[in-house]
C-alpha cells in the first residue's frame, strides 16, 4: 500500500466519506483512515436520526434506496400546543446512507483503510504533512482532512477546533413498533418530523418522533449538558428522560423497542473557533458544522465536505500546489458564505430558545401560527429583524437572564 496521498481524510462519516467521494471524483489520490473494522462498519458510528431533506439527496446524488421514509411535514411541540409546517423531508437509514457513500467513493478511486484509529498528526517545520494511525503506522499527504466529529485528534493537536464541553449536546435515539402517530390528543405524526420542546422530557433541548412507515418511528431525546440550561433538569440521567417519556406520552403505550436500534451520539453547539491551517482542513462535527437551530447536521456535512474538496482542487489543480495556510482559507470563506451563513445570529435564537421555560414554548407556538412563511423562513436564516418579531416585552426578564448567561460563556 501507498503513504502518500494528495489527500489524507480521517473520518469515514456523511463528511469524510463525501469529501473523499468528490475529492476521487475530481481525479486526486485520496484515502481514508476509519476507525471501525470494515466487518462491523457503521455499527459502533451509527449515531444519526438521519433526518434531512430531498435538496440534500438531490445536491449529492443520492439514491432513493437508503431512505426508510419520505416525509411530507415538520411538526414543532410544545408542552400544551403544536405548529405544523409543510416541508417535504427524508428519514434516512443511516447506516445504508453511510455505506452507500464509501461504496461510491471507492468506484469514484478513492482508498479505504478500516481498523485505522487516528492518534495525531505528523508535523515538519511547524506543518501538517501526514498522519499517525495504529499507533505506528503513518501515512503523507498534501491536504490533511479532520472528519473524525468531537474527537478531533487532529484539529485539537493542531489548534484549529476548540470544543467546548459547556457547548456539548448528548442525545439518546431508539426505534419503536407500534407507535400511535395519530393519537387524538395530539398532532397526525403520520409522514411527519416532529420536535418538541418540553423541559420534562429534554432539559435545555428537545425530543422527536420521526416516522419511519407504517408504525414504526425513531424516538430520541439530546439537550446541552450546561448548568444553565439544566436549571430545568432533574436527576434523571438521558436513558431516564427517554424511559420517562415513553412511559408518560400515551402515544407509545403500546410500543415496542426495535432490537438493535439504540444510537447515542453528541454534537456541539457553538461556533467554530477554526477551521484551517497550513494543508489542513476539519469539516463536519469536527468544526461543528451541525445546524443550531434544529440539530440537522447531515447537509451541514455534506455541504462542508464539498467546500472542502472545492477548496482541494483550487490548491494543487496549479502546476507549483500551494496549500498554505492562506490559500487554503478559501475553505473557511465557503463555510461561512455557503455552509453556515449568519451563524453567531442563529446561535443566539437557539441557545436563547432553549433557554426558555416551558410556559414560553406554548406562546412560541401560537407566535408562529401567526407569522407569514417569508418572516418564518428569515429567521430560521437568522435574520435579527426577523428574530425580532418572535419577541414580546414580557420576555425582557428572560432576556436579561440569558444575556447574564451568555456574557459569562
């Protein structure tokens, strides 16, 4: 086997595999270092609710096949109301999705390597030129890629990703047979993503209920594992809130686990501190890259593993490659203009919104009844004026409790 690549990814997930595919698609030696044993791939990695929408399947050729469900709508609950939205949506499976991805990327040239744990870069003069892998193993490359997610061994070693543990989010997912989606006290969950915003069931976060055809839907809880927003926890541990809700919400009372289809996962939610250096680009969850404001970091992912091979192909198409430190920023302009654009003023809406109490969930829902879809559409955008009208003056005291929270973090 070859050491030397034009690019070198760690990662085999949404990201890293999707970087790998468009990066072999534009002729370039590219290979990817995955933890994971090829035999049991994605089993241990398998922790996504493989909501998206079609744009996102249609923008990366995607085939219908590894979709378990189309959706036709989003619904948002709070503890006594819900707002429903037309949106069309996909429910993918996930592990399907993942394999596909790795198995065109291979067709596209590009090289797998399982049972390849990253440990850390290889660095000359100060410069990222490979990787370490196996503990003694190693591998060079032009452009070095981090799509390892949180664990970042790379971006972390290199000063380019600083996760903070204040801004970890954890969450819980199970599928479940006979799930009653159109229970009479509630919303008609039938094609449907739902989430809901209830401090009983996910303190300082939220839970959902994506349907996955006939009966069957996933079912999960995350929230920030930050003091403040656990004003509203208990002493619950994340399986408890989960049990909680199963045994409480009358929509699972005849529910049953599907065996094998317990996922835990984490994500952060803050802005990225990095996001490239001197041949060295981190993408996905290791940025992060997932959306704020509703947890959907699949096109997030995707969208910034194809600003990252955009940004391969600008550094070495010249004759004399230049993968500096400068050069190499076209990536962190792509992120910010294409990737996740307005994304401090999107951050705000979302940690302000978890932040609230329950009682202001019920009125958020009534607000968006309201609302005409172009205001709607801007502030899920992030506009501040947008945003704006989601405010009341009763929510002054809120808003100086969180603006106390936030200058502290």
């Amino acid at each position: 086997m070859s050491d030397r690549f034009d690019v070198v990814v760690a990662g085999a997930g949404p990201a890293g595999a999707q970087a790998a595919r468009d990066i072999a698609a534009r002729g370039y030696d590219v290979v990817v270092l995955e933890t994971e044993p090829e035999s049991q791939f994605p089993r241990q990695s398998n922790k996504s609710t493989g909501g998206t929408f079609p744009s996102m399947l249609t923008a990366f050729n995607v085939p219908d096949d590894v979709v378990m469900q189309f959706t036709d709508s989003v619904v948002l609950e709070s503890p006594n109301h819900h707002f429903e939205q037309p949106q069309a949506g996909a429910v993918l499976e996930f592990a399907d999705f993942k394999e596909f991805l790795v198995e065109d990327g291979r067709e596209n040239g590009a090289e797998y390597r399982f049972d390849a744990r990253v440990s850390g870069p290889i660095m000359d003069d100060g410069e990222v030129v490979g990787v370490e892998y196996n503990g003694d193993q190693a591998i060079y490359g032009d452009v070095v890629i981090d799509a390892t997610g949180p664990a970042a061994p790379l971006a972390k070693a290199l000063e380019v990703s600083d996760l903070q543990r204040e801004k970890q989010a954890i969450g819980i997912e199970r599928e479940f047979e006979g799930v009653d989606l159109d229970h009479p006290d509630y919303a008609d969950l039938t094609d449907t993503m739902m989430l809901r915003l209830d401090h009983e069931y996910a303190p300082g976060g939220y839970s959902w209920i994506f349907h996955t055809g006939e009966d069957t839907a996933k079912v999960g809880v995350c929230y920030i594992q930050n003091e403040q927003y656990q004003q509203y926890a208990s002493d619950r541990t994340i399986d408890g809130y989960l049990q909680h809700w199963l045994e409480t919400d009358p929509r699972f009372e005849d529910a049953e686990p599907i065996e094998g289809t317990q996922h835990r996962g984490s994500a952060h939610i803050q802005s990225p501190t990095g996001l490239s250096t001197d041949n060295f680009m981190a993408i996905g969850d290791t940025v992060p890259t997932i959306d704020p404001l509703w947890g959907e970091g699949i096109n997030k992912g995707m969208q910034s593993a194809r600003a990252a091979a955009i940004t391969v192909d600008h550094c070495l198409t010249p004759d004399d490659r230049d993968t500096s430190a400068e050069n190499i920023s076209v990536y962190d302009d792509l992120w910010h203009e294409t990737v996740a654009p307005k994304m401090d003023s999107r951050l705000f809406m979302t940690e302000l919104m978890y932040f609230a109490p329950n009682d202001r969930y019920d009125r958020f829902m009534r607000d968006l009844e309201q609302l005409d879809l172009q205001t709607m559409r801007r502030a899920n955008e992030g506009s501040w004026r947008a945003i704006s009208k989601l405010l009341h003056p009763g929510d002054v005291p809120l808003l100086a409790k969180f603006a106390a929270h936030y200058l502290r973090t």
